[in-house]
C-alpha cells in the first residue's frame, strides 16, 4: 500500500471519529437543554366545557329556588357564580359588570356603555344588555332594571363573594327593596354537580395525579419549596393547564398552609405537596406526603395514622349521612391515638375536608356542625391532617364524588409512606 493510501485512510479514520464525537457532542448538548417535562403530553384533547343548554338549565333550576325561597331576582356580580349561571368570565374592577337573573323573565347584563361589544361575543341566554356611562350611577341603572322586570318592591339576593360596595350602592338607591343573601339559590345549584361536571374534576384531577408523579421525580437534595413548586406549574403547563402544587419542608409542613420560612430539602425531611389544575374552569385539589429518603419510625407511625383517619372519614361517607360525620369519624382515629383533643396539636388541626368544584373551596365542608345530608352529586375533599409543632405535619387529601351507593374517590390515596402514589 502507499504511503499516500496510507496517509489517506488515517486522517478518513480520524476525521470520522472527529465526526463521531462532534455527533455525540451535539447530542450530549441536546440532551443538556430538554427540559425535565418534555415527555409529557398536553392533555386537554377533545375535552369540552360546560355547554350553552347545561347553562340555561341551571337558570332554569335558579328560578325555581328563588321562587321556594321568595326571591324575586338574584344579582350576579363578576365572580364564579356569574361564570357558573352565564357563562361569563369577567375581571372585577371598581366598574359594575353584573347580570341580574330574575325569578320571571329572561337574563338581563350591566356592564359600562364603552364594554358593550366586548360583553355581547360572550352572551350564551338572554340578549338584553344595559350599558351606562361613566358620569352615570349603575346602581340607578339596576333599579331601573328591576322596574322593568316588574320588581318595584321584594327582594333581591346578592351572592356571598359580591363586594360591599356594590351591594350597598343598590341598597341606597332602592331602600324599598329587600336585600339577601343568593345563597339558597347560588349554593344549593352548584352542591350538586352533573354528570358534565364531575367528568371535568375527574379530568383535572388526572393531570394532576401525572403532574405529581413527573414533579417528584425531579426533587433534589437542597431544593426549597418554591422551586419545587415551580417545577410543578411547568409540569402541568406541559399537560396543557394551569396549575400549582405547593411543597411544605420539613418543620413547615407542621404547618397546614405553610410557613414564609423556606427550608432546604435535606435527607430524612417530610415534604407535603398540596394544590392542584384548572379544567375548564374545574379544579382538582390533592395532598400528598411522603419523606425524601429514609423514613424514621415516628413518621412512618404518623403517617400510617394519617392514612386511617382518611378512610375512617370516607367510610362514614355514607348517602343520608350528616357531612358532620366525616369529620367526626376522622378525628376520632386522631384522639385515640392521643392526639388533641378537638383542634388541638399535635393532632388535627382544622376541619376534615371541603366542598370543591369551580373554586377549590366551596360549600359542603366536612365539619362539626354541619348536618347537610349527603347527596349524590356532591364533591368535596377528604384531607384530615396531623400536624406536630416543631417537628412536622402529614396530610393525604384525595376528592370524592357521591353516587348513589356511596363515596368515590376522584384520585386513588396513597398506598404507603414510601409509595405516595401507589397506582394513580
């Protein structure tokens, strides 16, 4: 062979190992600059919102409760209850946008004059709007309303989240009217929930069972909670939602709503995560607690207790039941084990669990007192806490939906102390 042959072949081999480890190079950067997320896929396909016929069913359902309650209209000021009833979502500002719901009569909305075309791209029911200007008073504007809907006198119901100064605008203008709370109409149409609407909670609450398993994953040693709840919003902006779960260190997790204080994740540490997404304007809401590395005996004991309480309460999840008893049967665990007694800690140190649907928190809380009956169609949280100051705090919060043989979980609990997730 000659030496120019020879020659040849070598820098051919070497240029292609160059080539190789440039490849490679390429590759290893690549790798450097995918996120931690990038396997995970959008999950809102084919998934639909409430539709226009479920919303005139529920005013159609509000007219018949505001006729058993003696209310003549209720007035919807731009909160949930506004967005549950109409479909409309708007932003709160010092200026009136409201919709006023009578007990007879179609769907009238207010918003100022210049908002007009914006408000009518998003009306579903009714075609009437009612628009003032900016030297006008809206709450003249609402009395006039009521006129015309034959409401010179009665009463009008006004929903829980209405800022004051709306409601005592409207009062001052129309002193001859009886001003109450819309609750008997508001809460007990969004208690129960339809089929539709238990879908979407079920729906929110797998994207967060896969956000939770993906986010945990990426914890590290030295990480404070922000950053791990930081790491969760990106995973559930890849599922396609917005969301967040929050994470307790440590002696902070002692504490049910967290602490300004931020520890960094050491081995041993007790991390409670605790949030959830937003499907179509349905929430999820999940707790779950589990150690970063070896757990010690104590919070393997804890936990385990823990984990009795939440089936003591879903137990006592009965149809006809006083939601009281879920509470009751929870704590019950709690204080023979010799914690408490009552809200006292180390022991459990707020009620058992919450209604949830459109807000994350809404009525049918599972507390003492509360002698609702259960319903089927109703859906709250079970997420009884035992909280040691000083040390730390386990909570396992899953969601139920009543059917009418019982409680079912929206997420499967957790299984154990060192398997927070078991076969979600």
């Amino acid at each position: 062979m000659s030496n120019s042959r020879r020659n040849f072949l070598k820098l051919s081999s070497l240029a292609g190992v160059a080539g190789a480890t440039a490849i490679v190079a390429n590759v290893s950067q690549a790798q450097q600059h995918r996120g931690p997320f990038d396997h995970l896929q959008n999950m809102m396909g084919g998934i639909e919102p409430i539709s226009a016929a479920e919303h005139i069913n529920r005013v159609e359902r509000a007219k018949i409760l505001m006729a058993e309650n003696n209310i003549d209209a209720i007035y919807l000021e731009s909160t949930t209850n506004l967005e549950y009833f109409t479909g409309i979502s708007w932003w709160q500002s010092e200026r009136m946008q409201a919709a006023i719901i009578p007990q007879k009569g179609e769907v009238v909305y207010i918003c100022p004059m210049f908002e007009e075309g914006r408000l009518r791209e998003r009306i579903i029911m009714g075609n009437e709007v009612r628009g003032w200007e900016e030297h006008e008073s809206p709450y003249t504007l609402v009395v006039s309303i009521l006129k015309n809907m034959g409401i010179s006198t009665g009463t009008l119901g006004v929903g829980e989240q209405t800022r004051f100064f709306l409601v005592d605008g409207i009062r001052k203008e129309a002193p001859h009217l009886k001003i109450v709370s819309a609750d008997p109409v508001t809460a007990e149409c969004r208690i129960i929930k339809s089929p539709t609407e238990i879908a979407l909670l079920q729906h929110a609450t797998d994207i967060t069972m896969k956000a939770y398993k993906a986010c945990t994953k990426e914890i590290k040693l030295g990480m404070r909670g922000a950053e791990i709840g930081a790491l969760s919003s990106m995973a559930l902006s890849k599922l396609g939602v917005k969301g967040h779960l929050g994470a307790m260190i440590g002696v902070v997790s002692s504490s049910p709503h967290g602490s300004i204080i931020e520890p960094v994740l050491e081995q041993g540490m007790i991390v409670l995560m605790d949030g959830g997404c937003d499907v179509h304007n349905y929430t999820s809401d999940v707790s779950r607690t589990f150690v970063f590395g070896k757990h010690t005996d104590q919070q393997k004991q804890v936990w385990d207790l823990e984990k009795r309480a939440q089936a003591a309460g879903f137990a006592a999840a009965q149809i006809g039941a006083s939601m009281e008893n879920i509470d009751i049967a929870a704590r019950k665990v709690i204080t023979d084990a010799g914690y408490g007694p009552g809200y006292k800690t180390p022991g459990l140190p707020h009620r058992t669990g919450h209604g949830i649907g459109m807000d994350m928190h809404e009525w049918g809380n599972a507390v003492l007192g509360n002698k609702r009956p259960l319903k089927a169609g109703m859906c709250f949280s079970i997420e009884p806490t035992v909280a040691i100051p000083g040390k730390f705090g386990v909570r396992l919060e899953d969601c139920v939906h009543m059917t009418k043989n019982g409680p079912k979980w929206f997420s499967n609990p957790s299984v154990a102390i060192d398997d927070p997730f078991g076969n979600n």
